[in-house]
C-alpha cells in the first residue's frame, strides 16, 4: 500500500518521534495500547511492538512506504509504515526520522 506524500491525514495517525538512534515510547493505536521499540543497526532501522504482554514483531526492518508488520497478527489490529514526506520512497535516513520519515498507523478499516 502506497500512502501519499502527505501522511497528515485525517484517517491515520502519525506518531511523533525524534531522531536518535535508539527510542522506546507507548502509543494507542486503534485502541491497542503498545509498546514500540525503534532502533538503528547496521545502517537500517528495525521495529520490536508488544500490546499488553503479546509480542507483535520483533526485529523488523523498517522501509519507506513498506508494511512494518509483514504476515496478519490476531493480536494487533491495523498496521504501521514510515511514509517519506518528500513522496520519493527511499530507505530511510537517521537523521530525518520524525521530519521526512514519519511514522504512521493505519487502521484495519483503511487496509486493502
């Protein structure tokens, strides 16, 4: 699923992050209260995402414009990508996570 360029819309929601290399927040997303664990290795960024006490993923590589969690969870519902505000799609770069790569959830309802 292609987003486009402007994830600020209405039906998503972006969520705020900052530009370091490691970070680790809880979030409500569709309900679901999670745990989010970001973290850059080997020139990648990787996600690990807990609801409650279930483990979603972990250790998966995040992609502009690529699903986050790649096979359907009956513990999450919906899903996360990292849009690249500028519309071009490129692996995402440390320093312009929150500005350029935001990261946005989108609900059950909006996915195809």
């Amino acid at each position: 699923m292609a987003l486009n360029s402007n994830p600020d819309n209405s039906r998503y929601k972006v969520i705020p992050l900052s530009a370091i290399p490691d970070q680790k927040f809880s979030v409500t997303l569709g309900g679901q209260i999670c745990q989010i664990r970001l973290y850059w290795r080997y020139g990648w960024l990787f996600a690990d995402i807990d609801v409650g006490t279930d483990i979603v993923c972990r250790g998966a590589i995040c992609m502009s414009s690529q699903w986050i969690i790649q096979q359907p969870k009956v513990n999450f519902s919906g899903n996360l990508m990292f849009v690249d505000a500028d519309g071009h799609g490129s692996q995402i770069e440390l320093e312009k996570i929150g500005t350029r790569y935001k990261l946005v959830y989108i609900p059950e309802s909006e996915i195809a």
